[in-house]
C-alpha cells in the first residue's frame, strides 16, 4: 500500500504516528469486566443474606455489632493489596524495559550508520582513479572501498550479535509478561468477586434499614451510618482499584504488541537489511569487473583494428612489389647452360664411381662368405653347450645321482 502510494501521489506527505496510549479505564466500567460464573454468584447471594440477616440480628450497641462493620470495613483488603503488588510490577517493567530498549535503539542506529558508510551509492564513481591533492594518481578507490567492507565485518557483526541478544530479551520480556497477564486476569476475578459481594451487600442493607426504619430506627440508622457507609466506601475501592488493575492489564498487553514488532523490525534489520548491503556491494563488485572487461574489449577492439589496417597497408605494398618483381624477373641463358651442364658431369661421374666399386664389392662379398662358412663350426658347438645346460637343468642328464 505504501509503494502505491508512492507511485500515485509523489508529492503526499508521509505521516508517522505513534502507538495509541493505554486507553483509561473508568472505575464505573470497571466492574463487569471479568466475568462471574453463575453458581459463584448464587454462593457470593447466599454468603451477603446471611451476613445481613446476621448483622440485623445484633444489638447496635454491642461489641459484636461493632466486629461484623469491622469485616465489612476489611472486606477485599487482601484483593486489593494482591492486585496493587501487580500493579508495583507492572510499575517497575518499563524502567528494566527502557534500558533494554535503549540498547536495541542504539545498536540499530549503529547498524544503521554503518550501513549508509557502507552504501555503494555514495561513494561516487568507484571506477575513476583515485588522486592525491586531486592531481596525482594515488589508490584505487575501489579496492579501497572492498577494504573498508572487509573491516566493517567484524563491526556489523558484533552489531548483529547484541541485536539478537536484545531480540531474546524481548521475547523472554513477552513470556513474562504473558505470565503476569494470567496472574492478573485472577486477581481481577477475585476483585470481580469482592466488587459483586459489596454491591448485593449495598443493596441488601439498603432494604433491610427502610424495612427497621419502623421497627427499629435506631438499628435502622446505625445500619446506614455504619454498615452502609462502610461498604459503599468498600465499593468505591474496589472499584478503583479493579480500574487500576484492568488499565494495567491492557498496558501490559500493548508492551508485549510493541515488543512482538520490535522483534520484526530486530529481524528485518538482521536479515533484509545486511542483505541489502550485501547485494550492494556484491553488484558493485560484479559492475566493476565488468567495467575492466569492457575496457579491456575496446582496447582489445582498437588494437584488432590497427592490426587489420597494417595488414592491409602490407599487403598493399608488398603485392606492388610482386607484381613488380615478377614482371621484372628473368633468368639468363648462361645460367641455365652452367646448371644442365653441372647436372650432366654429375650423372658421368656417378657412373664412372659405380665401375670402379664393382670389383671392390666382388672382393667384399667373396670374403664375408669366408668367414661365414668358418663361423658355422663355432655356432654348431656353442649350440651343442646350450642344450647340454638345459639337460642339466631340467634333470633330465645321464650324470646325475641315482634316486
């Protein structure tokens, strides 16, 4: 809905509201709120009857008269402190809650810093060289802008770290927050309790001072004086207190909504945002290299073409100086005399050398046969040993040791 926004109304505002505060809760809706289980209410009824029915009984001057207004003057003593010891919990969460906000706040800012260092965008073109003074070539920006990424490692991770121990503490915050709910949503019923005797109370003892107003008008007026103006007073109370409680209940309610999207926006800065800037840097990366190969290509282009337009200038030149030459190019008769001539005393000389070493290679060859036909009885002895040896071997010789 937000990109939408965006796209039809560029020029809208964008608004950011806080979360709405803990609504106040009046003491007169306060009651009812939790609600009573029929049969507890017919058993809360029988208990305040018999209450009155005890305390109309009983002389206005006596000492026990006296006791039963002081049970009603005590009447959900023990609720409210119990539900008031919630409220001092409750109390104390925030200020323990603020420093651990506090933390998680600081470490987000931080990430947040070093994340905009760290953005690519920002740093211009990381292409161009690097100058000292603006003059002289010095660096280049892009390995230094990798190196820089490289050292902000151990940084963002140390962030990420104490994010996530924040994280944690949220989560643990919610598990406790939960518990205490469920301890106060208990006291609220017995609250609820105390506040339904006191109302029957109010209004049983109500009835009974009209109906002693002529019998009795003494009873009768200590009944209001006393008794009535107690448990009204009670009522008040109670009333105030189970408003306290209930607004306390929803604010706990509201912390533990408000730490669930702190953990959302602790997961989104942990994992969607360092993406992000890994993403970043991974296409400046890959845009770099890129850019050197395109660069490389042109020269690679430029050179190709200065190579062709040389080849062609050469062979431009070179195909004149064929032509020229092939038209230009003779051989002289003289020369051609020398070269059949030195070729015709070659071939008389070589048959000339094969007169002469036939009788050499008659000699040649009458001695070679000599020496082969003296070699053969050398050969034909040296054989007769060989197998001789094998015999041995074999043990297949007459000269061996009889078995």
């Amino acid at each position: 809905m937000a990109t939408t926004a965006t796209t039809t109304a560029p020029d809208a505002k964008l608004d950011l509201t806080p979360p709405e505060p803990v609504p106040v809760v009046p003491a007169e809706k306060a009651a009812g709120l939790v609600p009573i289980e029929e049969e507890k209410k017919s058993k809360l009824d029988e208990k305040v009857d018999s209450f009155v029915e005890e305390l109309a009984a009983l002389d206005a001057n006596s000492p026990e008269f006296g006791a039963k207004v002081d049970q009603i003057t005590n009447m959900g003593r023990k609720e409210i402190a119990e539900a008031a010891g919630h409220s001092n919990r409750f109390l104390d969460r925030p200020v323990r809650a603020m420093d651990s906000d506090v933390s998680v706040g600081s470490d987000l800012a931080e990430l947040r810093r070093v994340i905009e260092d760290l953005d690519p965008g920002k740093k211009g073109n990381l292409l161009a060289p690097k100058k000292l003074f603006g003059i002289i070539p010095f660096g280049n920006k892009m390995r230094n802008y990798f190196d820089s990424y490289k050292s902000s490692q151990t940084h963002i991770n140390s962030i990420l770290g104490s994010l996530g121990s924040g994280k944690d503490t949220l989560i643990k915050d919610n598990a406790a927050i939960d518990v205490e709910r469920q301890n106060m949503w208990a006291t609220m019923g017995r609250l609820e309790q105390m506040i339904h005797i006191a109302r029957a109370m109010d209004a049983r003892l109500e009835a009974k001072a009209l109906d002693l107003e002529v019998t009795d008008p003494a009873k009768s007026k200590a009944i209001k004086e006393s008794a009535l103006f107690y448990v009204r007073q009670r009522t008040q109370d109670l009333l105030t207190q189970m408003a306290v409680t209930v607004q306390g209940y929803l604010a706990l309610d509201l912390v533990k909504k408000n730490n669930v999207e702190l953990v959302k926006g602790v997961d989104r800065a942990s994992t969607t945002t360092v993406a992000a800037l890994r993403t970043a840097v991974t296409v400046a990366q890959a845009l770099a290299g890129q850019r050197l190969v395109l660069e490389q290509i042109t020269a690679l282009n430029t050179t190709t073409a200065n190579i062709i337009d040389s080849t062609g200038a050469l062979l431009k030149s070179q195909t004149a100086q064929i032509h020229e030459q092939a038209a230009n190019s003779t051989i002289p008769l003289e020369t051609l005399q020398r070269a059949f001539q030195n070729i015709y005393d070659t071939m008389d000389n070589i048959d000339t050398f094969k007169l002469k070493a036939l009788e050499n290679m008659k000699t040649t060859v009458t001695t070679l046969t000599s020496e082969v036909e003296k070699s053969k009885g050398y050969i034909a002895r040296a054989e007769g040993q060989a197998r001789a040896q094998a015999a041995v071997t074999s043990g297949n010789s007459p000269l061996t040791a009889i078995e």
